[in-house]
C-alpha cells in the first residue's frame, strides 16, 4: 500500500514516493526553536518491518519513526536521539525519556541517502542504519499509524516508505499431555488465530532439544503469552516467570480441580475452566475477552 501522509504540525510536500520536511519560520512572539514537522501516514503498523531512506543537508537534523502514537507510550527510533546519531527514545506524559542510543560523539552522514530500518517482533525493537544494527530495545508496540518527526532548519526528504507487517505471536506454555493437547487445539489456536496471531506452542521445544536461549527468545520475540499452570509444571512456571520479568502480557488458564495456586503466581489474573465441553466454551469466552483487550 503506499503511504499517504499528513501533517500534524509543520509542513510537508509530498510526491508518489517522498516526503520533504519544508521548515516554517516560528509565529511572530514565539520562543525561537528549530522548526519541527510531525506527519501521520496512513500505515497500520504493530509487528514486522518499516524501512526507508533519508537525506539531510545539516548534521543536526532530526529523521525519527513514531510508533504507538497516541498511545500513552509513545517511540521513536532513528535519526539524532538523545544527544547521539542514531537511537531510541520514549515519549510519555509530555516527557521524553532516553532509551538506548548509538553513535556518540558523532552525527549521521549528510548529503547522502541514508538507509533506516526498523523492525519489531514481539517486545523487541530494533533500529538499523545502512543494515548495519545500531541498536535494540525492549517494549510493547500496540497497533497504531506509523509517524515521522522531522526537525531542521533545512530540508528534510524522506522517500521510499515501506511498511512489511507479520502477523503477531502468541507463544503458548502448557504441558504436553492429550488432556492440555485437547486445549490448546479446541480453544487455545482458534481463539488466537480469529485475532490474526501466529501460534506456537512451547512444549514442541521440549521434545526438540532447543536449548533455554531458544525458548527465552522465543517468548521475547511473542506478542503474548498463554500459559496453562494448572499442574506444577517447572518447565512452565520457568517460562511464565520470564515472561513476567520482562514486563511481557500473560494470560494464565488454570483447570478448577487445582486446590490452590502457587503463591508467586496467585496474585495474577488467572482464567478458571471446568474441563467439560461447556467449560471449554466458558473458557473461550473469556480469552477471546482478554485478547480483546490487549489488542484493542
């Protein structure tokens, strides 16, 4: 799809393929600053790659990707981030936050095309320069419009946009037994599916010989994760403890015979089924309500 653009502040021209940042003086009685333009595509993005190339004439100049916008978290990865080249940065309650930057001491290369590419999987962002990884950053990117923020006294030309989606994972940790198989595949994948998520499921790891950096990348590179704790399991309360150390949304099922959950987890939502065909439906019902919300 091409991308179509309009400026929320500032000015832009735009052809088929560009985007040009036209600095605006400040209004008559303003505090001086250096004229910024932000500009909303009509791009969805959550999940997957934006790349495109920019040109600047001065070394301070600013070419960042907005993601989340309008979301109380709000980032942006790419040109002169926090006193570096290159980085990422967070915007939040009017606030910006620094999150990780590159290239100190040094500014990106003016005067010539420079290649920007950002990709997203899961909780991990990651922000390329002339494919070469600069840096990466962990955080939750939630469906939104993909933004441009340019600042600089001069031009600005950013062409070429791409925006390449992939469906969002759900990485599933139950244990592997025909009781929790007839689960994951009568409630668990179809529920997930019908909200555009690629399912895996965890316990295929186990009888494969991935080692634990697989199954932890894995879960970092996951939209969400479900987990089934209703037997004590420490393959899956491994797993769920990691996804909750990185801040990672959880849903937990749990089957009602359990007499009692874990006191580390018992303090967090956890969905209770019957293991009945009406259960079931329950159950299913109250998952799709979760992913609702968290893709909403």
């Amino acid at each position: 799809m091409k991308a179509n653009w309009i400026a929320l502040y500032g000015k832009v021209d735009t052809t088929a393929s560009s985007i040009k940042h036209v600095p605006l003086p400040a209004p008559q009685g303003a505090p001086p600053q250096v004229p910024f333009t932000l500009a909303r595509s009509n791009l969805d993005f959550e999940n997957g790659t934006i790349s495109f190339e920019v040109l600047i004439k001065e070394p301070e100049s600013k070419c960042q990707l907005g993601l989340n916008h309008g979301h109380e978290t709000q980032y942006f990865l790419g040109l002169n981030v926090s006193g570096a080249a290159y980085g990422i940065a967070i915007f939040k309650n009017g606030q910006w936050e620094p999150a990780v930057s590159a290239g100190f001491n040094d500014r990106p290369p003016v005067g010539q095309w420079v290649a920007v590419r950002v990709r997203v999987v899961g909780s991990l962002l990651e922000l390329y320069v002339n494919d070469v990884k600069v840096c990466g950053y962990s955080g939750s990117v939630l469906k939104s419009q993909a933004v441009l923020l340019l600042q600089g006294s001069n031009e600005i030309t950013v062409r070429n946009f791409k925006v390449e989606s992939s469906a969002p994972e759900c990485f599933v940790v139950m244990q592997f037994t025909d009781e929790f198989n007839t689960l994951y595949e009568e409630v668990i994948r179809p529920a997930c599916e019908s909200f555009g998520f690629r399912v895996i499921r965890a316990d295929d790891s186990y009888t494969s010989g991935l080692i634990i950096e697989d199954i932890t990348r894995s879960i970092r590179e996951a939209s969400i994760v479900i987990a089934d704790i209703t037997p004590d399991n420490p393959n899956v309360f491994y797993e769920v403890g990691y996804a909750h150390g990185i801040g990672k949304p959880t849903i937990l099922l749990s089957d009602r015979k359990r007499e009692r959950l874990p006191f580390d987890v018992s303090g967090f939502r956890t969905l209770f089924y019957d293991n009945t065909i009406g259960g079931k439906r329950v159950v299913e019902e109250k998952l799709r309500k979760h992913l609702e919300s968290i893709t909403a």
